[in-house]
C-alpha cells in the first residue's frame, strides 16, 4: 500500500500539485462563513470528468480535508464559524484570540486539526480492508437491512426532531422515484418528461441543495459587522511542554471524532460537540470552558477532522457515505465507472490506497499552508457578499449545465436550490435529504437482486441472522428517541394531571 503513496509523491509529480491545489482551496473556502466544503466539491466535480479517477480523487479528498480545517482561520480571528464544524472552536478560540494571543489560539487549534486528522487517517488504514472483508460475505438481504440501518440513524441523529429527519429522509428517497428502477430497468413517475428517464442527476441535486440554497440563505441575510482582532502568528508552535500537557486530550477527542464519523450522516459538528462535552467533563478547571480554555479548542479541533478518516471507512469499506461531503465523494466514483461498495477493494485496490494516502499528504499539507498563512486567509472572510455571490452562482450554473449539456438540469439545480432553502428555513436537516438521495437506489437495487435470488420471498430479510439483527438496530434506533422523549415529558405531564385533579 505504500507503494501508492510513493508513486504519489514521486511517480505523478501532478497528483502533488493537487493535493496542495485542493488543500488550499479548501482551507479558503472552509474559512469563508457561507460557503461549505460539501459546496466547492460539488462544484469541482464536473471539472473533474477529463481527469484519470485516481486524479479526481486525489483533488476532491484533498478539498475535503482542507475545507473542514480552514473554518477554525475566523471561528479564531473573527468569531466567525467558516463551516459548522467549527462552531464550538468559536467559544473558547475568540476568546483566548482576544485575550492578547491569537498565535497561541491558532496554534492549539492547527495542531490539534493535526492531531486528529492523522489519528483519523491511522483508523482508516487499518480497519478499511478488515470491514471491506466482513461487508463482501453480507447478502444482499444483509446489505439491504445495512443500508435501512443507515438511514434510520441518519433521521435519528440529525437534529432535535427525529420527524423531521425522517421527513426529509424520506423525501430524499421519494426524489430518487422517477426516471429508470435500479432493480428492475422499468422507467417510472417521469410524466412524459423525456430527460427525466435517467432521474433526476446527482450533481445538480447537490448543487442546488448546498450552494444554490446557501447562495439565496447569504442573500437574504442582512449584512452584519465583522468583530475583527489583530492578527498575529507570534506563539503557533507547541512547546514540549503544552504536548505532554494536550497530548491526552488531542488522542482522546481524536478517537471519539474517528468513531462519530463512523456513523453515517452524523457529521463533523456533532463529533466536535461530543468531544469538546468529554473535555469539559474531564476537566480539572471546567469553569474557563467558554472563557478561552486551551482544552476547549483542542477538543473542538481535534474532533472534528477526526471524523473525517472515520467518514471515509464505511465510504470505502462498504459503500456507504458517513456524511454529506461522503455521499458527494460516492458520486464522484460513480460517475469516473467505479463500483463503491466492497467490491472496490478487490476491482480498484489502487483508487482505494489512493484515497487513503491522498488524506494523509492533504493533513500535512494543511498544516503546512495553514501554520504560513493563517493571518492572511482570516482575511477572505471580510470579502463583500454582493462580490463573492455571484460568482459562486456562475460556477453552480456551468457546472450543472456541464454535466449533460443541457439547460434541463440548470433548472433542477435552481429548483433543489429552493426545495434546499425552504427546507432550512424550516430547520429541516439536509443531510438526510442528501444521503437518503444516494443511499435509496442502493438499497432498492440490493433488495431488487435478493427478491430475485429468493424467488420473490421476503422471508430471508428475517431468517438471515445478519439482517435480522441489523433490522432490529434499525428498529431500536428509531423507537429510542420515541422513548426517551416519552420519558422525558410523560413523568411532567403526569405531576401536571395529578395537580389538576387535586
């Protein structure tokens, strides 16, 4: 497997070239408040369709990794979260920032992105190949039930409200009905629509639902003042000292964010928060949480690129997205003819070793670009919206016009751009939407193959051992936030019927 990385690094001195294109690209778009990392890979994907595959992913996983790391630049400087991921750096990063030491804030939250991206990358080395083994014996019964799994915890998790999670779950699969069955080739709910035959496209889908709607939700947003601080690196590299201090805290926030990005859909903002609750919880000095607690942003940090190796093994083990940017980078294989799935390790060993290298170049690289540049990219994010805006919609129309050379799929991106809009206006997740979009196909196809195998019987959904028990996760997933909802209201309005009747 090193020898792909070797070939990487000296045999295609251009897929170096992307790494750092991609790293940096995406460090500047992830500190940027408004745009998401899920929105520059989507709009890089049509960019990518004269590359070799190998290429492509070399470009797009680079962007991935760098997106999620840049958003820490102004959560630090600025108080400005450039992705959700880093929401909870800002807590403690600003003030530690404001306090005199923006280098020490930088600092703590680079190396700790470091930290956690390599611990992230050594899980995702070493257990990719294992699970990839596991998933190739799985029925396609099993891979049926493995797929709802997914689906029940992504509506699961993905917000306060488990009903709105489904329901916009359940909306991502339904969007996946018209044009051709993947189960049995017939065309479907098409309304005499010729271009819709082959469905609705995944990448004016994508584009519409993460820039077109991100584009409308900065528009209509008033402008606001941008609470800046002095800019200075003086202080970004760790003493000895601070790593044996940080060590703990850097390696424990690491694994929880690796085993958060696990799960699919999730995300890298819960990983963060979860950490960062262990950090404080475990704390000896829990009060300065909040206050610019060194702790606080390791955890945050840490976490969150943690997910992103973690997001990557059921991607590539099992063909499975463990979240949004994931489901895009499933795309992507499919669209260069590769099958995603476990059959990837034993077709494309390469593209796989390549994806996995690919993370660990980009980790250094962005530590590189982000330890030299910091103060200057802060910078990005006071770019004028009514500049920056429009060119971001040129790029969502070229790229959705590139895809199949015709303006039908430019009006499905304005349209998924509104249904995204509303949807967030209305505080229901994307995320759900999304991977339900990509994960229902899979799981009709899976469950399509098995009836055929089993003659039409749904019998082996139950007799097959694996997928019963997968079915009953699904089924305790989706009834436990039922319950403990249930529990935590019903005891309430007991006491208040009781008082009632006094």
């Amino acid at each position: 497997m090193f020898d792909v990385l070797l070939d990487l690094i000296w045999g295609s001195p251009i897929n170096l070239l992307w790494v750092v294109l991609g790293t940096a690209l995406g460090i500047a778009i992830g500190a940027i408040p408004g745009l998401t990392g899920a929105m520059l890979i989507a709009l890089t994907l049509p960019l990518t369709y004269s590359m070799a595959p190998a290429e492509a992913m070399v470009l797009l996983i680079s962007m991935y990794v760098g997106s999620i790391s840049g958003g820490l630049i102004t959560a630090t400087l600025l108080r400005m979260p450039g992705t959700p991921a880093s929401v909870i750096t800002t807590l403690d990063g600003y003030p530690l920032a404001q306090s005199g030491k923006p280098g020490r804030a930088l600092g703590l939250g680079i190396m700790s992105s470091f930290v956690g991206g390599m611990i992230s990358w050594a899980f995702l080395l070493s257990l990719a190949k294992p699970i990839s083994v596991v998933s190739m014996k799985l029925s396609p019964f099993d891979y049926f039930s493995l797929v709802t799994v997914a689906l029940v915890l992504i509506a699961s998790v993905s917000g306060k409200s488990l009903i709105r999670g489904l329901f916009a779950g359940m909306l991502g699969m339904l969007v996946t009905i018209p044009g051709e069955s993947p189960a049995t080739g017939v065309t479907r709910w098409t309304l005499g629509i010729e271009q819709l035959n082959g469905g609705f496209a995944l990448l004016p889908v994508l584009i519409g639902m993460f820039a077109v709607s991100q584009i409308i939700h900065e528009a209509s947003r008033p402008a606001t003042k941008i609470a800046t601080i002095a800019e200075s690196t003086d202080g970004v590299f760790l003493s000895l000292a601070d790593w044996r201090r940080h060590l703990w805290n850097m390696f424990r926030s690491s694994v929880i964010g690796t085993w958060v990005g696990i799960l699919p859909g999730v995300g890298a903002n819960v990983g963060s928060v979860m950490a960062y609750s262990a950090a404080k919880g475990l704390s000896k000095k829990p009060e300065l949480f909040g206050k610019g607690s060194e702790e606080g942003i390791i955890a945050s940090e840490a976490a969150n690129n943690a997910t992103i190796g973690g997001a990557l093994i059921p991607l590539v083990a099992m063909g499975i997205p463990g979240s949004v940017i994931d489901a895009i980078l499933l795309g992507a294989l499919v669209l260069h003819g590769l099958q995603p799935g476990a059959l990837l390790f034993q077709n494309d060993p390469d593209i796989v070793y390549t994806i996995i290298m690919t993370m660990l170049l980009a980790n250094i690289a962005m530590f590189a670009i982000m330890v030299g540049t910091a103060r200057w990219i802060a910078k990005l994010a006071v770019i004028p919206r009514h500049l920056l805006l429009p060119i971001v919609m040129a790029f969502c129309v070229v790229g959705s016009f590139a895809l199949n050379n015709r303006l039908f799929d430019v009006w499905v991106m304005l349209g998924f751009g509104l249904v995204g809009f509303v949807l967030e206006r209305t505080k229901i997740p994307l995320a759900p939407f999304v991977i339900g979009f990509v994960l229902a196909p899979i799981a009709e196809e899976k469950l399509g193959s098995a009836l055929q195998a089993s003659g039409g019987s749904y019998l082996p959904l139950l007799s097959s051992p694996v997928s019963l028990v997968l079915l009953l996760v699904a089924l305790g997933l989706a009834i436990y936030p039922i319950i403990k909802a249930w529990q935590a209201h019903g005891p309430t309005k007991n006491k208040a019927q009781g008082d009632a009747d006094d």
